[in-house]
C-alpha cells in the first residue's frame, strides 16, 4: 500500500466528489518508480467506482493520464504525484470528472476562447512547494480548452531528460518543446501570455477607488480588508496575489498558529479577501504613479486605475550581488529557493552565499541532499543564531569561508564554478561546483516609482507613524517601506495601519 491510512480515507471523501467516469490511461515498465506508481492507480481505482483503468504506451515511461471518457483530456503525470504534488492528482481527477475548477467565471471564458495548440511540460520535484501551483494552472487549463495538453515531469524519475535538456530550477516550463518560463507564475499570468491583447479599457473604465491597494502580500491583503470594513469603494492590483510569502515553506512564527507554510498563508490571505467587495486585479505588473485629480497608477498593459487615496505594499525580492554571471547563469546553477531547486543538485558541489538565518538554514537543508556546500559570507563572522551555527559547524561535508568577497559566478551553457576574494589577503581563489544559492537579504520593489515618492538609499519608501508618505492620499505598508523589521506579523498591521490612515485621510478631505 503505497497511501498511508489516514491519506486514503481523506482521498476516499474527496473522490466521492467526482460528477463522472475517468479513465486512467497507464505506461508502465518494470523499474521501481512504475511498480509504485501502478500501486498508486491501484488504489485510486479501488476507491472509487468511477475511476477505470487501462495499460497503454505513453510517450513516456513511468506516466498515466487522466481522461474523459473516449476523450483525451491532456492531463498526463510523468512519474508519482505526492508529496507537493498531491493535491495536483486530487483536482485532476475531480475536475476532469466534471467537477468545476474554482476559477472566475470571466477567467474561464477567456481560457475557453484561446486559440491554436499548445503543449505544455513542466519539470518539478517533489518537494517543491511553489510547484504544484503552476501544474495546477496548467491542468486547469487543459481541461477546459481542447486545444492545451499539459503533462507534470518529476525530475527525479527522470533525471537523464533533466540533464538532457540543462533544467537546473524548477519549476521549468517547456511549451511545444521550448523553454517558456521558469519560477512561479498565476494561471493569469498564463493566460495573459497566451492571449497577447489585453483588454485595457476594463480597467480604464472603472469609477476612482476609495483605497487602491498596490500589492497583495501580508501587507496589501490586510490593507484590502481593512479598507472594505469601512464600506468603501476598495480595489487591489497585483502581479501575483500572497507576494513573497508564497516562496517561504516553513512558518513558525504566525503568532496563533505553530506551524503553517506560506503556499497555504497565501491562500488564506486570498479568501479572506474574497470574503469582501473587494476588486481584485490580479497578473498586473504596476508601471507609474502620478498625482493629479486622483491619484493615478499606470500598467505595464497601459491600462490606468485611478484612486482617491493609494497604499503601495508592494514587497520585496530576493537581493543579487551583481557580480559577471549571475544574470547569466540564472536557472541554469543560479537558484534562490533551497526547498524548491535543492533536488536537482542531488549528489553535486554547490556553494550558498549569505550566512545570515536563511543562508545557513539553507546550508543545513542542502546539505542533507548535495555532495558538498560550501558557504561564503563577507563579513569576518556569520550573522545567523547561535543554534544555527553550531548545526551548520557539525556537518561533515560544509566549508564556511567567512571574510570573502564573490567575484565572478563562472560557467559556458551553465554554473561550473566560483571565484572569491580573500579580504584579509587579497588574494583571488576559485572553486570548482555546479550550483550556487544565493541568500543576501531583500530588496524593495520601488524601482517603477521613479521620483514619484520619496525613498532612503536602499530604495524603501519613507513613511511616518500612519504610513503616510511625502505624497498627499499615499500610503505605504510592509516590505517595501523603511518599517525595520521585514516579517509577516509586522507587515499585516502596517497594512491595517495604512488602511485605518486611508480612510481618515478620505474623512478629513
């Protein structure tokens, strides 16, 4: 039995959900990883009558689709879909029995109208927790529009493909056979891509928010609520909604909930919102702001919104460390998230650099699954807590370098090496590996707002004790502001801070 007890009768409740008969279409060999995926279908098919089964030859081999009856569907898993991935197999075999997806109704109009053929491959591993989220997107997609097909490749089950084809990240999306992205992206954003003419008059065409919220992480999403208990007129607009968080796996400092990781807070947070009268922009990249009548955001899709009041909470992202081969090398031995990428770096030398929490905790992480982690950080001693050093420091197979400066991330199609500089020598050193984690801090998301308002050398948006900026109706919240401390908790209340300043600001004026 390859399901643990408790995970088969949740799955025997879910499976009672399903309108109509599937078919699981099954390719088979006699390697270890088909054994266990034939006692996966198995188990499915055992718990539900409406779930068939039959042995085929898939272009490849350990993989089974999901389909209609008589109809291919477009839904294929190359390899087994736990861990992350679970919940992809649990949504497939629902919604490709009927079960609608729970999408706007306007988003799956829009899926439904596009046109051509369009084959989509995504390579993940299964500890990746911002992977399931693309292939979901993706299923979603096929489902509803004959014209996708989309198929879910476990990296480790494949390993020669990945090496084949250089996937050095995941997820890494393939359409057609060529590279399309890599990193996490909405089913909006996909959407979007494909169907290259944006309709900017809905957006033009909306009456001036109350409070326009820039941004959807902790920040913005507390800001959101806030503003639309007050019973105005709300909006929010956002590249993707759960902003950083959904790049954090474990979370133990939500105060009121031990443990919780940051795919599901995002998602919480996303509710929560639709719980309101909230109008929510989502796969929108800002461009400007300007301060006329109203105050005025412009979209990189040339729409405009327009607000009486504005709260920027638009985050931050990881911070490079702009040496020769960073931007080169990016998903090809470059990554930044050590639960995601750490599995394609099984058994190889990779170097972290930053030896603050997230470097060293990284360090400790990928340590258990590469062949050797070598640390550098610039200053003469690690930043992380004590508890972290003496963990990293017990590991046999971690080299800290502290006082190095990195010079040049090397490599030809990808990362084969790394040069430092030995401040107190000032002598240059390089070493040899195959993968490089970079985890120096954060930088705010503020570059689109020019001289519009005011900002510290660090690009973080000042603001006062009310969140208030040097721009009259403008507010700001979160990562992106000069707040001191860049955690979750603090976001949210600066949020409701800016919200609550918002809405006074709206009653004096």
């Amino acid at each position: 039995m390859l399901l643990e007890s408790d995970i088969k009768a949740q799955l025997s409740e879910y499976l009672q959900l399903m309108e109509n008969d599937i078919l699981i279409k099954v390719s088979a060999g006699s390697d270890t990883v088909s054994k266990d995926m034939l006692a996966l279908v198995d188990e499915l098919a055992s718990l539900s009558s409406k779930i068939k089964v039959e042995h085929v030859d898939l272009p490849r081999t350990p993989s089974f689709s999901i389909n209609r009856i008589g109809e291919n569907t477009g839904i294929v898993f190359a390899g087994i879909p736990l861990g992350h991935e679970f919940t992809s197999l649990v949504l497939a075999l629902l919604q490709t029995s009927g079960r609608a997806p729970k999408v706007d109704g306007k988003l799956i109009e829009q899926i439904k109208q596009i046109k051509g053929h369009y084959r989509f491959e995504t390579y993940i591993s299964l500890s990746c927790h911002i992977c399931p989220e693309i292939v979901q997107a993706l299923n979603v997609m096929s489902v509803l529009n004959p014209g996708i097909t989309h198929t879910m490749i476990d990296g480790a089950a494949f390993r020669d493909e990945v090496e084949i084809k250089n996937i050095m990240a995941v997820p890494t999306v393939h359409l057609n056979g060529e590279f399309f992205s890599s990193g996490q992206m909405t089913l909006e954003e996909f959407v979007e891509k494909l169907d290259s003419t944006p309709d900017v008059a809905k957006f033009n065409d909306k009456e001036p928010f109350d409070v326009l919220v820039v941004g959807s992480g902790p920040a913005g999403a507390s800001a959101a609520i806030y503003a639309a208990r007050k019973g105005i007129r709300t909006g929010i607009v956002a590249d993707r909604f759960g902003g950083q968080i959904k790049d954090t796996l474990g979370i133990e400092n939500f105060i009121g909930t031990k443990y919780t990781e940051g795919p599901k807070l995002s998602s919480n947070f996303e509710e929560h919102v639709k719980a309101y009268d909230i109008d929510v922009m989502k796969a929108q990249r800002v461009k400007s702001l300007a301060k006329k009548d109203f105050i005025e955001i412009e979209l990189e899709s040339g729409g405009l919104l327009k607000g009486k009041t504005v709260i920027l909470a638009t985050g931050a992202r990881w911070r490079s460390i702009g040496v020769p081969g960073e931007t080169e090398f990016r998903n090809k031995g470059i990554a930044y998230c050590p639960h995601c990428d750490g599995p394609v770096f099984k058994g190889k030398r990779i170097a972290v650099i930053g030896g603050g929490n997230s470097g060293i905790e990284a360090a400790i992480d990928l340590a258990g699954i590469v062949e050797h982690v070598t640390v550098l950080e610039f200053l003469p001693e690690l930043k992380a807590d004590g508890v972290l050093q003496k963990r990293l420091y017990s590991l046999p197979n971690v080299t800290v370098l502290k006082n190095v400066q990195t010079k040049e991330i090397t490599g030809t199609d990808k990362v084969n090496g790394i040069t430092y500089l030995d401040r107190a020598t000032e002598k240059a050193h390089h070493i040899e590996l195959e993968g490089v984690f970079i985890l120096i801090g954060l930088v705010p998301n503020t570059n689109w707002l020019g001289e519009s308002v005011e900002r510290n050398r660090c690009g973080e948006i000042i603001v006062d004790n009310h969140g208030a900026t040097n721009i009259p109706g403008v507010f700001a919240a979160g990562d992106c502001t000069t707040s001191p401390y860049k955690q979750i908790i603090i976001s949210m209340g600066s949020g409701a801070t800016a919200a609550l300043s918002a809405f006074d600001y709206l009653i004096r004026n």
